[in-house]
C-alpha cells in the first residue's frame, strides 16, 4: 500500500513573527523556514506504518515556491521514498486557500492512487486546520481528524482521536484520510548519511494546471497587523479597590 503524505513550508515555530512594513503580511525574506511540525508528525507516522510492514511506499507532496524542494528534502531525509512539487509562487494578497490546496491533493491522490493520505491537522502559520477533511469530502474517503494513534490492517484503519469529553476510537475503510495531532508520535532527527541520500532521491514537478486545477483566490488579503500591545498591569492595594474597578472601569459587575 501506498501512503501520499502532505507537508508544508512555514516559518519555523521558534521564530518570532513579524509584519511586513506595507502590511501586505508576513515577512518571509531572510526568514528561518521549515517544515510544518504537524506534518513533521504526519511523515513520521507515515514511516512507522511502512516500516510496520502496513504500507511498502511513502510519496511527500507539497504545494509552494522552488524553496518548497527544501521541506521536501527533510522528508527524503526522514526516510520518505519520493516526493512531488506541485509549484506556485505565493501572493501574499491572494493566499491559496485550504479548498485550493485540497483540490490539487484530491488530482494528486487520484494519480498516485494511495491507500491512506496523512496530513498535519493544521499549519502554524494560517491554522486553518480545514484541508484534511475538505480532501476527505472532495475524494468521498472516511476521515479520521486529529489522530492519536493509528493502527492499519489490509483493508481498515483505526484511529484513536482527541475529542472534548476524552478518546474517541473509529473505524475506517480504506483509502482513507487521516490528520496528525501533537501526540501521535515523535519525528525522528534525519541522519546525515540519509540527509546525503535525500539529494538524489527524485522530486517530481507539476503545476497546479497540469492538474487541471484553477488556483485563483476569491478572498484578498487587505491588511494585516499586529495584535495590540497589552498594558502593563498595576497592583491594588484592596479588594475594595478591586471591586471598584471591576465595576466602574472594566464595568463586568
């Protein structure tokens, strides 16, 4: 069985995000990228199932900029068989939006004919946390959201999911889609000697017409800023006083 594993390139979780001066969004330029730490889990998963004997091949495909080839060589290095690119200069004004981008999972699925897509439940940068289940809906595959532990048999899969009230178990038929959440595993350090293997595994590249999808956005991104600075708290010298304030200044009593 095949497994078709979709990654993201974003700006890296320790970095401190900042505005673009024109406000048109965020600054990228100069910028530490990587891949997005849900879809670092999704890949892992991905290599624990094949290397479980579950599955015999593991396909990266990203949607993104020539720098996206770099997030997919982390996937190479982390054990992944192949990888397709499916190439798009961003416009910051005119962000692919999740139902795009699982448009052109859904031709990509249809080509590759996997038995099971992994997605990351969100990316940190839009956490839109929409893809994995509009691909679901467009290939009219089960889902299982939010995964916690996954377990494949030839032609079932059953997913532990984080809910509200606890731990929620389904079955699923395959081909299915499934989205990773934080404590379904932990992603491996890619090695160096794999890191060196990675540069001659093949990259595939496509174009979003080449999949016979239509890219343009119906939403405009008009402005973005930065959230208000928080005013420094001050101490009260009563409960009397707190009481007051609540009351008269914040007036939620």
């Amino acid at each position: 069985m095949k497994i078709l594993v979709a990654v993201k390139r974003v700006v890296d979780y320790a970095v401190k995000v900042r505005v673009r001066p024109d406000r048109t969004g965020v600054e990228t330029a100069s910028v530490k990228m990587s891949m997005n730490p849900f879809c670092e889990i999704a890949v892992e998963e991905a290599l624990r199932l094949r290397e479980a004997g579950a599955a015999t091949e593991v396909v990266a495909a990203t949607v993104g900029p020539s720098q996206s080839a770099d997030t997919l060589r982390t996937a190479l290095a982390m054990g992944a068989d192949r990888a397709v690119h499916v190439l798009h200069d961003p416009d910051p004004s005119r962000p692919l939006l999740p139902l795009t981008v699982a448009k052109i999972l859904r031709s990509l699925a249809l080509q590759e004919n996997p038995g099971l897509v992994i997605l990351g439940k969100q990316a940190i940068d839009d956490d839109c946390n929409q893809t994995g289940q509009m691909l679901a809906g467009l290939l009219n595959w089960p889902q299982g959201t939010f995964a916690s532990k996954v377990i494949l048999n030839k032609e079932k899969a059953t997913v532990e999911r984080e809910v509200d009230g606890g731990i929620e178990t389904i079955s699923l038929d395959l081909p299915a889609v499934i989205t990773t959440d934080l404590r379904l595993n932990q992603p491996r350090y890619a090695t160096l000697p794999n890191i060196m293997k990675a540069k001659s595994k093949v990259i595939k590249k496509v174009t979003p017409e080449d999949l016979d999808v239509d890219i343009r956005s119906d939403m405009e991104v008009v402005e973005v800023t930065e959230p208000p600075k928080r005013k420094a708290g001050v101490i009260l010298s009563s409960v009397d006083e707190l009481i007051d304030r609540l009351k008269n200044e914040a007036r939620v009593l």
